[in-house]
C-alpha cells in the first residue's frame, strides 16, 4: 500500500509547490529562470510521480503478475524527488552547473522507473491496448531524460553548438515526448480500463473505429511531432501534430460515450472525467489551426497560443484528480476492510472521503482552470491570473484535505509511515508495553 500512496502524497507537495511558484510569477516575485522550474514541478513532479505511482500499483493487476522489485520503486522515488527538487532549485538560482548534475540525478530515477515496470509487464505479445500505451509511454520516459540532460549541458556548456540541432529543436522534441508521448499516452492507455472499470460500460460500434484512430494515430503522430520539431522541419512536424489532434478527438468521443452510457451511480470522479472530455475537444479545436501553420513556433509546443493551460489543468489535471478519488480510497480500502467482507459491515469505496469537500474543491479548482485558461486564450490581465492561481490552489487544498482525511480515518498506516516507511521514528523501548501488558 505505502509504494502509490508514497508517490501519490510526494507528487501533491510538488503540485503545491508548483502552484506556488506560478502564483509568484504574477507578481514577478520569483527570480531566475521561474517558468522553467514551474513548469518542471508540475509536469515531473505532480504528473509523473503520480504516473509513477500508479503504474507501480496497477500494471501487475492488470498484467497478471507481481512487481519486479518494490525497493526499486521506492528508489526511484527517492531519486527524482531529490534530482527534481535540485533542478528546480537550479532554475531559480540560474546555476546551470547544478543543473546537469541533479538533472542526472532525475534521469536515473526515470530510468529505473522504466527497467522496473519493464521488467513487471508481461509477454509483448499478449499486451492489451492499455499496455501498449505504457510500452510506448515508457520508451519516451527513457528519450525525454535524455533530452532533458542535453538541454542543461547546453545551457552550461553550449555542447549543441557543433551538432546539427538547435537548443530550440532539443527542446520542442523534448517536451513532445514528455508531455504528448510520456504523460498523454499513459492517460489514454488507463482511461480505457479505469473508463471501462468506473461507468460498466464496454466498447462497441463506431468506439471499436475511434479507438484504432487514436491507438494508431497518436503515437505515430508523436513520433513524427518529435522528429519534426527536433529536425525544425514544418511539414513533418505538421503531419505529426494532425495526428496526435485526430487521437485526441477520438479518444474524446469514446471517453464520453461511455459517461452518457455509463450504468452506476455518480460520482466526483466522473465529474471531473466530463470536464476531461470537453477540455480535450476545445483544446484540439483551438489547437488545429496553429499546428496546421507551424507546430515548431516557440508558441506552439503545446497547442495553440494560450490553450496549455486546457491541456495541462482541463485535461491531464482532471484525469489525475479524478482518478485519484478513486485509487486513494481504493488502495486504503484494501488493505483496510478487504479481509473483513463476510464478517462484519464494511464501508463502500465512495464513502471513505467527505461528499462536500469533493463538491467545494471540483467547484474552486474548475472555476479557477476556466479563469486561467480563459485569461491566457484572451491574453487578459495577470491580476486575472494571480486570482485564478489562488482558486486553484484553495480547491487542491481541499483535494489535499479530503485525501488526507481518508489516511487518517481509515489507513491500517499513519501518514509519516506511507510516507517514510522504515524511516519514520519508532518508539524507544521505554515507551513500549511491558511483557504481559496490553496496550
């Protein structure tokens, strides 16, 4: 249980964290580079340390097997939050020396990460359409470090001055592959059981058409996006970018036929899936016409200009807050009241957070990403984006809260011991029971 849960809460402090720097940068109160470190926060540490988390949880269970090593998954942990928390520390400082060295400390934990979930899935001949997803978003988790890397020796060193690519074409490919390959990927692969799993619905009809267009589709366009960009070369890249934005709106259409279809109860999770579905379509629409100029503009590297944000809050911020309404409670519950079913009442999985304060933060946090991602579309006031910050914020607080909440009142484990495991203090032997004594 401590392994997710531990990359779950870690990746939440770097969300904070991340939101905190971007609140600062409205007021031009963060030095150095703050927007790169801002931008790393949430996307390596909120959205792949989740990622993380939750592919070391529910790979062996939906391959059919057991982890290849849980002290890997907790070094690699241990390796990206100390190699992350130094390079953004770097950015601020602009002190590009530590850069590299603590960008390598980052690009071991991923690869680690990669050996070790490689090693965990089964056979590639007997992959389902999740597991090829993560077999592709894997091989771009292992090229974006690198690339990562190479842009931060650049940055000290200038070592891309003799090659024939550019910082500028580093770095379209390297943010392609990190967030269309590595993190896109991953949440078309787990939405397609976790969407299956959560409305009891199955494909069918026109779904089975839809989903070969973003299966082949996106990666396909990834790669070509990837090597347009590297290469600075427009068409390719072009080519690239209509592919991924075909995936998106395929894999919208199916996402939300199975929530106008879907035979259970409502719940916080499938309200944040409904607004997945409609930032998706909005995003590639907005998108299209920027990409179909030039997916190689510095401005485009996510979309159109000013649409990021409904890719980064609307899209993959709601997949990873809703899917944890679900995997949080889940996991807790397990280990908590799985081996009591038959024996005494049990509570459900829905009913281990607060009803309300799911409603108070789905409020706050989508109020504040419709703010953001409409003041950035319109170029509006950053007086605008400073109170859009703050919206956002209170509402993950309360996220953060109602998780914390469910740790509390139902995990067999306190807080400190998912988090630090072996580390957390103990207590003397003075503070023990005495033979014969009961506590």
């Amino acid at each position: 249980m401590t392994v997710p849960l531990r990359h779950f809460f870690v990746a939440l402090g770097f969300l904070f964290a991340g939101v905190g720097v971007g609140i600062g940068l409205t007021a031009d109160a963060v030095p150095g580079l703050a927007r790169l470190a801002h931008v790393h926060l949430l996307l390596a540490g909120w959205v792949c340390l989740t990622i993380m988390g939750a592919m070391t949880q529910f790979i062996p269970v939906w391959s059919g097997t057991g982890l290849h090593s849980r002290a890997l998954a907790n070094a690699q942990l241990v390796l990206v939050t100390v190699g992350l928390g130094g390079f953004a520390l770097a950015f601020v400082w602009s002190a590009f020396g530590l850069l590299v060295g603590f960008g390598l400390v980052m690009l071991a934990g991923f690869w680690l990460f990669v050996y070790n979930i490689g090693r965990t899935l089964g056979p590639v001949a007997d992959y389902d359409v999740t597991e090829t997803h993560f077999l592709f978003a894997l091989g771009c988790f292992l090229l974006l470090a690198v690339l990562g890397v190479a842009l931060a020796l650049n940055l000290d060193r200038g070592v891309l001055s003799d090659l024939p690519v550019s910082h500028g074409g580093v770095r379209g490919a390297h943010v392609t592959l990190a967030v269309f390959g590595a993190v896109l990927t991953t949440v078309y692969g787990a939405l397609y059981q976790l969407g299956t799993m959560f409305t009891q619905t199955e494909l069918h009809g026109i779904d089975y058409s839809l989903q070969a267009v973003e299966r082949i589709g996106h990666p396909l366009g990834v790669v070509v996006l990837a090597a347009g960009r590297l290469l600075e070369a427009v068409p390719v890249a072009r080519v690239g970018a209509v592919l991924i934005l075909a995936g998106a709106l395929a894999f919208a259409a199916v996402l939300g036929r199975k929530l106008v279809e879907m035979r259970v109860a409502w719940t916080p999770m499938h309200s944040r899936y409904v607004v997945v579905v409609s930032a998706l379509v909005l995003w590639a629409l907005a998108s299209l016409p920027a990409w179909v100029a030039d997916p190689t503009a510095p401005d485009h590297l996510l979309g159109g200009a000013g649409t990021r944000y409904l890719l980064l809050f609307g899209v993959v911020g709601f997949v990873i807050l809703g899917t944890l309404y679900h995997v949080v409670p889940f996991v807790v519950w397990v280990h908590r009241y799985s081996d009591l079913l038959g024996f005494e009442d049990v509570p459900m999985i829905d009913d281990l957070y607060e009803d309300r304060i799911a409603t108070a933060d789905f409020a706050l946090i989508t109020a504040g990403a419709a703010l953001l991602a409409g003041t950035t579309l319109v170029d509006g006031p950053q007086l605008l984006v400073g109170l859009a910050g703050m919206l956002v914020a209170l509402g993950l607080g309360a996220f953060l809260v109602n998780m914390l909440l469910v740790v509390r009142r139902h995990s067999p484990q306190t807080l400190d011991e998912i988090i630090f495991g072996s580390l957390t203090p103990r207590p003397s032997s003075e503070d023990q029971p005495e033979a014969g004594q009961h506590s």
